[in-house]
C-alpha cells in the first residue's frame, strides 16, 4: 500500500478464469472479495479460506453477479485477533478514532472505544487495554499471544494516515485488522475508504 501500511498481497479479476490464474500466482489459501460492495460479510459478498482452484472458480461465478468486479487475496495465517479501526470527522472535534473487536464480534459484543486524534502509542496500547477481548491478545487460556506492539504501531501508522488526509477523508473502517502471533505482524484485511464529496461553485 502507498501509505506503508500492511495489507495482505492481492489482484483484481473481472472472471473467473483470472480469478482462478491470481490465485495460483499468489498461493493457496485465498480470500475472495467482491469489489464495489461495502460491507461485504453482512451480504454474502466474500468467500474465506478458499484452498484449490475448484473452490475459487465456484465463488467466482457465485460472487461475480454481486459488484463491479473480484479481488483476490492472500489469506492471513495465525491470526491471533481481529480489531475494528474506524474513523470519522466530528464536526467539533475532528478526526474520531473508534477502536475495537473486530470481525463477527462487532456487533455481537459492542466492545469499543474511542479516542479523538492525534493519538500515541501510549494512548493505543491504554485503548486496548480496556476492551473487554484484551485477554485474547495476551494469549488467553495458553492460546499464542498476539504481535501487540505490531498491532499498536499499525494502528498508529493509520491515524497517522488519516491525519495527513484529514481534509479528504469523510470515514475509514478497516475491519477485521487481524493481529497475528508474535512476530508476524497485523495486516489489513478489508477496508472501506469514503472521501469528502466535493461541492460544486
């Protein structure tokens, strides 16, 4: 990404066929995403874990017919977590970070927080800390602990981004960001940028 944030490699695919060809190139486990759709997951519009050819080609024609187009993906291995990083502009206040659990558990457990920019480390890892799924990313029950310092430096690098383009960025979501086991990062897995609509004179 031109940003320098982490985001797992991908191509785009108008059919099937190149779908198919992408992800051979890229390397089995796939993601496959329907372009031109915001919130993919509640519409059926993403397919996960794909793992031979047969499977990507039948999610393609399944997927084709929903967007504008197909985006494959490298599938994120020993993900550890998964985070909601949004923002919006506060007319008042800014920029509005809302951190939090990601992927199916969003709406389930409503576990968030919100910090108005510019935000530090220091203020991310506090952030973290206070959500209710923080055990997870501690390695709860002997389960792998997450890259947290990855994690908080990506969360970081993205406020950053959404600083400097404050004037043009209306809303960020990027859900899930998964956070792997140490030493393996934390990646963007799907994101939804809206730009400011610019008034006509």
């Amino acid at each position: 990404m031109k940003a320098g944030l982490p985001v797992p490699k991908g191509e785009r695919a108008s059919s099937a066929a190149e779908a198919v060809f992408s992800s051979m190139s890229l390397g089995f486990p796939v993601a496959l995403k329907t372009l031109g759709v915001p919130h993919k997951s509640e519409l059926g519009a993403v397919r996960l874990n794909l793992k031979d050819a047969d499977s990507v080609s039948a999610a393609a024609h399944d997927l084709l017919p929903l967007g504008t187009g197909l985006y494959v993906e490298r599938m994120v291995r020993d993900g550890v977590a998964e985070l909601i990083v949004g923002f919006t502009r506060d007319p008042m206040f800014g920029a509005v970070m809302t951190l939090g659990s990601g992927g199916v558990l969003v709406e389930l457990m409503r576990d968030t927080v919100t910090l108005m920019l510019p935000v530090t480390h220091d203020d991310i890892e506090a952030a973290l800390r206070g959500l209710k799924f923080y055990p997870l990313l501690e390695g709860y029950r002997g389960k792998p602990k997450a890259d947290l310092t990855v994690a908080i430096d990506v969360i970081a690098g993205i406020a950053d981004f959404v600083q400097k383009n404050a004037w043009e960025i209306d809303e960020l979501d990027i859900n899930p960001l998964i956070v792997c086991e140490q030493g393996k990062g934390a990646w963007i897995a799907d994101a939804l940028l809206r730009l400011e609509e610019k008034k006509k004179s």
